[in-house]
C-alpha cells in the first residue's frame, strides 16, 4: 500500500515540479542561496522554501519530504518482512528520492541546469524502482 502511495506522490512531484519548473521564479537571493558550504546551503534553502517560497515551490518541497519519509517507512517494512528483493527495491528507491531533492535544493540555491537534470534522473531512478517493487506486489 505504501508503494502505491509513493508511486502517486511521486507523479504528483512529477507534475508540481513542471508548474515550478514553467511558472515560478526562485528568488536569486534567499538562505542558502550560493552557500559555501553545500549540505547547510540545502537545510538553509529547504527551510527557506518551507516559510517563504512561492506556493508551487512550497507543494514542491512538501511533497519531497513526503516522499523522503514515505520511502524511510517502506525500507523499515522491508527490513521487517525480510524480503530481499524489497529491501533492494526499497533502498534504490530512497537513493533515487535522495539524489532527486539534494539536486532539487542544489538548483534552488545554485541554479546549475546540470542539477536539474541530476533531479530528473533520481525521480526517474525512483519512479522506475517503486514501480518494479508494485508489480511485484500483485
């Protein structure tokens, strides 16, 4: 059930990334923005985003924790049924949503295209992971 849940919120981020990606303008100046330091650049941009960003932005990042969390509870359901091929599925999955946001808060805070492209390929990673783990739940 939790799958089919992160396979709709990640078509949901999919498609709230587009809105963002066509209709709303990052400011070039907010925390984090060309931090230094990368790690304490996305928390300060990620925080920033969750308190002051456009609305689309701000669905964008919520749904991105979402996801993080969802994908946090189905590697501990995996671990627990010890199923090995959910546990790869469930860890390729996490990797996948993890490289997505921290390129998604890298874009944010540094506006490299590379980086968006770096975040499509992890969507892409996690998208194509979870879907394997639902077939393979039917």
């Amino acid at each position: 059930m939790i799958n089919g849940l992160i396979l709709l919120l990640l078509a949901a981020q999919f498609l709230i990334g587009m809105v963002v990606n066509l209709f709303v303008t990052v400011p070039s100046a907010h925390p984090g923005a060309n931090a230094s330091n990368y790690f304490s650049g996305v928390v300060q941009g990620v925080a920033w985003a969750l308190i002051h960003a456009p609305l689309g932005l701000l669905l964008h990042v919520i749904v991105g924790l979402l996801l993080f969390l969802g994908s946090i509870i189905l590697i501990v359901f995996a671990i627990a049924s010890r199923s090995r091929a959910w546990i790869i599925i469930s860890v390729v999955g996490l990797i996948g949503i993890v490289a997505a946001g921290f390129n998604g808060a890298s874009f944010m805070n540094y506006n490299f295209d590379v980086s968006s492209l770096l975040m499509s390929i992890g969507f892409l990673l996690a998208a194509i992971a979870y879907t394997i783990g639902f077939s393979l739940a039917r």
